[in-house]
C-alpha cells in the first residue's frame, strides 16, 4: 500500500472519530450535570409509620391530618384510606352528614369506599395495608396499595 | 470651570437634543444604550394606535419587577420555616416593604396581562407572517416564560396559595405519561413540597428565567430591526414603493456588502425620508421614558390603592376551601376541574386533558398558524384586514373562551369548587386554623 492511499482514511478516521469523541463528552457532561436534579436522599418522612394502639381509635372515622389519612373503625376490624385526591393530589374532607368525602380543589366526590362518585378524579381513593409492630402500635405503608374492602381485623 | 462643566453636560445630553440630523443618527449609532434603536423612525410606527405600545409596556414591567424583586431578594429568607415569616416583615417592618411587594405583585399581574394584548394585536395586525414568524416564536416563548415567572414567584411566600397552587402545578406535571412522575420528583427534588422544592423554584424565579427572558428580549428586539421594523412599515414600504426610484440591485445598506441585493432594512432606510419619519432621538427615546414613567404610576398607584395580603401560612394537612389560582391560572384550572372523561371503564384524568393536551394544543396551534394563513400580503400591518375575518373569528373564540373560564374561576367557582352565581351567597365553611 503506498503512502498516499493511507493518508486520506486516517484523515477522515481522525475527524470523524474526533467529532463524534466532543459530542459524545458534552452529552455525558450535560447528562452528569442534570442529575444533579435528581435527589439521592430524601429527608423525607418514611412512608411506613406508626400511626398509634387500637383503642386510640374510636368507632368511625378518625383523620389523621399530619399523615393525610382516614382510619376506619367497625368494631374489631380497621382499613386505611388515603385523603390525598386522585385528581390533583389536594386533600380531601370527610362530610359525616352526607358519609362522603369533598375534595374542595376541584369539587371531586369520593364515597364512604372512597370510590370516585362525582367530578374530575378519575381513580378512586388508595387503600394502604395495615400490620401490627411488636409494641402493639399500628403501622400503615403508604407505599404498598390494597384491594378496596381489605380489613384489618384485631 | 463654568464651560468645563456645560461640556459635561453637553456630552451627557447630547443624545436628547441633537442640532443636525448627522448628530441625530449619531446619538443613537455611537451610543451603546441606543444602538438597537434605527436612527429614523417612521411616524405609523411612533403612533399609540397602532401598537398601543403593548411590548414596550411589557419591558417596562419587567424593568420595574426586577428592580424591586433586586430589593425584595435582600429581605427574603428561601426556607421553609423562615419564608412566611420573612414575607410577614417585608410587609410589616421593612419601611415601605409592603410596597415593594405590592407593586412586585401588581406589576407580575399586569405583565401576564399586558404580554397577552401584545399577542392578541400582533396577531390582529396578521404581524406574524413571512420574516416575522421568528419573531412570533420568539414572543410565544416570552408569553410562557412570563406565566413560569410569575407562577414560581407565587410559590415563594410559602403560604397556603402557594402550597396548593404548587400542589396542584405538579399534579398536572405528574399527569403527563410515561415521564410525569419523574418529572414532579425532579421538580419538587421528592415526593413531597419540601425545602428543596422551594429552593428550586427561588433559583428559577430568581435567575434562570429573568435570565432567558433578557436573552430572548435582546433576540426579539434585535429581529424587529431585522424584519424591518413594526409590521405596519410593510404597508409604508408597499404603498412608497411604487412612487420612489428603485434601489440598485448591487446596492446593499447591511452586512458590509456581504449579500447581495437588499434586504428589508434596507428597503426600510430607503423609504424613511422627512415626511413620513422623525428622528429617534428624542422622539423615540421621550416616548418610551414616557411609557417608563406612565407604567411605573400605574403600578404604583395600583399598590397603594390596593396592597397584595397573604394567606396563611403553608399547612399540608388543610386544603382551602375553595383552593383557587391567581386569575391567569384559572381558566386552566377551570379545565383541569371540567374535563375528565370515561371511556369505557378507564377515566382519564381531567389534569391530563384540562392540564396538559388543552394548553398543549393551543400552543401547537400558536406554532403552526403562520403556515396555515393563506391571507395575502396586504393585510400584514393592518388591523382587522377584511381577508382576515374568518381567521380573526376563530382567534377571538378562542380568546374569549379562556377569558370566560377565567370569569367563571373567578366569580361563580365556590367551596369544593360548585357553582355559584356572583348574586349568591357561598355557604359557611368550616375552618381548621
């Protein structure tokens, strides 16, 4: 091969492969950048907690407003709801008159179940599992979601 | 020392009395803060009733949100526990802070408010065709940008309005699909409004939108000298046109006789002659200091007649009854609140359609309208051109749609957001403060 021939393909080889090299660096460099958007560590409250022992609920409804959460009680069974709306993540209120719940963002309406009955939400209200910690108190995982009609039973 | 001191004075106002019309041109060439302006500018486009001087508004309003937002930035504490508080002093025990902060707020409002007349006589006048469509772009980012900055200024005082309206924001945001909660998690930097999510909106509110908004004003004012001015200047060029001798093809008054033939600057300088144009300094330079000054009153006088309050302070657990948007917003969330659908057995979220498809389509509409317009080239420059009736209707629909979701918002939306006529009274909620 003579040394003309060579040259040309090292050339272009050279350039491109340089080219390509910048682009690939600035990609990898706004991309290290802009995960400096994306929290490693959350300071935020875990999403399991105790919420408190069985008789520190009485019969009906409690709300929890720190938790944004509904405990049900009927007798010895207990269920959790969530009060955060489905539609625009607002808090909803418990209406003990009409047993409904009025989300007051954007008018949705939730049934006692927390099926979605009335305006824009477009799922029903989170069911989240309930379980017991050695020291009798409740615990709720907001994180986990539960089929409607779960109860849990003491 | 007398004759020193009147040459200083001389060489400070040169600018605003020149003798000839070289020293005109030259007050504006060889001065850094006019060099923008072109050294002739035609009467049409001096007049108050062409433009109205919506943009020239719309930068007053944002000198006047910057400087007293400079102020407000040296008394303002962005944490979660201190920034209620610190806008509690702002109002209560910096002198004149609940001035500061009113006219900020006026200023923010009427801005939104003065940008969307911009666009509406823009459109109007058919001054988004040809050369302009760049310009239109332009203005379109600038309309957003505008309804970011206020938004993450709302978020700053952590008080109830800006926890729910930023509640809600992100809502929307997490709406979107495939991406939409990861981009609340990056917006809100977690799951929940916390300090960093405060943080993230000070840093947006503070610098980097002010500081797209600088760079897309300079690229907008720049592109206006290159389209030739106001749209109405294409009716001078058209009218003059016929009646002047016409420029020599190797000619060219830009570029350096880079290009060849001309461009619309030139075909603009041509036609600019004693009749028909004045000088820009002082004319041009008087009367933008006078809408400086006339916007600046309004403002103010708008803060003293009415000081902006604030809510309580942010509390996650209690939703206001009702959680209502500042105006600007509400017709947004008038659609989020009226738009959810079912098909089948699936809902789709009224915050998907109402909050992002809805906005989404009318900004692709803003996009491709220019492409669409088959009006001819008479109307540009001209408002209400008669080529243009149909395509006027359908804009003004569209207008006054928004316009009376934002009344509706605003007036007949009461507790858990039901209806109520203005005549009407809401009924007595119960507080948990």
């Amino acid at each position: 091969m003579s040394e003309k021939e060579d040259k040309v393909p090292r050339r272009f080889f050279l350039e491109v492969f340089g080219k390509v090299a910048v682009v690939v660096a600035l990609f990898a460099e706004a991309f290290g950048a802009l995960k400096a958007f994306i929290p490693q560590v959350l300071y935020e409250p875990p999403s399991k907690f105790k919420i408190g022992k069985p008789d520190d609920f009485p019969e009906g409804i409690t709300f929890l407003p720190e938790h944004k959460l509904y405990i049900f009680r009927s007798g010895r069974g207990f269920h959790v709801v969530s009060a955060i709306c489905t539609h625009l993540k607002c808090v909803t209120d418990w209406n003990s008159s009409q047993r409904e719940f009025y989300c007051s963002c954007h008018g949705s309406v939730f049934s006692e179940n927390g099926a979605n009955a009335e305006g824009p939400a477009p799922r029903p209200l989170s069911w989240h599992p309930l379980s017991f910690a050695p020291d009798g108190n409740f615990v709720v995982d907001t994180g986990k979601k539960v089929e409607r009609y779960y109860k849990f039973t003491i | 020392m007398k004759e020193r001191l009147l040459l200083l004075w001389r060489n400070l106002t040169w600018t605003w009395a020149p003798d000839s019309n070289r020293q005109a041109s030259e007050a504006v060439v060889k001065n850094f803060w006019l060099h923008w302006f072109p050294s002739r500018i035609s009467l049409r486009g001096l007049g108050w009733g062409f433009s109205f001087w919506l943009g020239t508004i719309s930068a007053c309003l944002f000198v006047i949100l910057a400087l007293t937002g400079l102020l407000l930035l040296f008394v303002y504490i962005p944490s979660i526990r201190d920034a209620y508080w610190s806008m509690k002093d702002i109002d209560n025990v910096v002198v004149f802070g609940w001035l500061l902060r009113s006219q900020h707020r006026w200023a923010a409002q009427l801005m939104v408010a003065v940008v969307f007349f911009h666009l509406v006589r823009v459109f109007f006048t058919a001054a988004y065709r040809d050369q302009r469509v760049w310009n239109w772009y332009i203005g379109i980012a600038l309309f957003v940008l505008t309804i970011f900055l206020s938004f993450s200024g709302y978020v700053l005082p952590w008080d109830q309005l800006a926890y729910w309206a930023l509640t809600i924001a992100t809502g929307i945001a997490a709406e979107l699909p495939f991406f939409g909660e990861d981009i609340r998690f990056a917006l809100l930097g977690g799951n929940i409004l916390g300090q960093s999510s405060l943080i993230r909106f000070f840093v947006l509110h503070n610098f980097f939108l002010p500081a797209l908004v600088v760079i897309l004003f300079a690229l907008h004012m720049w592109r206006i000298r290159k389209d030739g001015g106001l749209a109405c200047m294409d009716r001078l060029i058209h009218e003059t046109k016929s009646k002047k001798i016409p420029v020599s093809p190797t000619k060219t008054y830009s570029l350096l006789g880079v290009t060849e033939g001309t461009t619309i600057q030139a075909a603009t300088t041509e036609i600019l002659d004693e009749s028909n144009s004045v000088r820009t300094s002082p004319n041009l330079t008087r009367r933008i200091a006078l809408v400086l000054l006339v916007t600046t009153i309004a403002t103010l006088v708008l803060a003293l007649a009415f000081p902006v309050g604030l809510e309580e302070p942010a509390n996650p657990a209690v939703t206001p009854i009702p959680a209502k948007a500042p105006w600007y917003f509400l017709w947004l969330q008038e659609l989020t609140a009226i738009t959810t659908i079912k098909i089948g057995g699936k809902s789709i979220s009224g915050g998907l359609i109402g909050g992002i498809i809805i906005p989404g389509i009318l900004g692709l509409l803003a996009v491709v309208w220019p492409f669409l317009d088959r009006s001819p080239k008479e109307a540009i420059g001209v408002w209400f051109h008669k080529t243009r009736n149909t395509q006027n209707i359908v804009f003004t629909i569209i207008c006054l749609a928004v316009i009376s979701l934002i009344i509706i918002g605003v007036y007949m939306r009461g507790p858990y957001w039901k209806f109520y006529w203005p005549w009407q009274s809401w009924p007595e909620m119960p507080t948990l403060f």
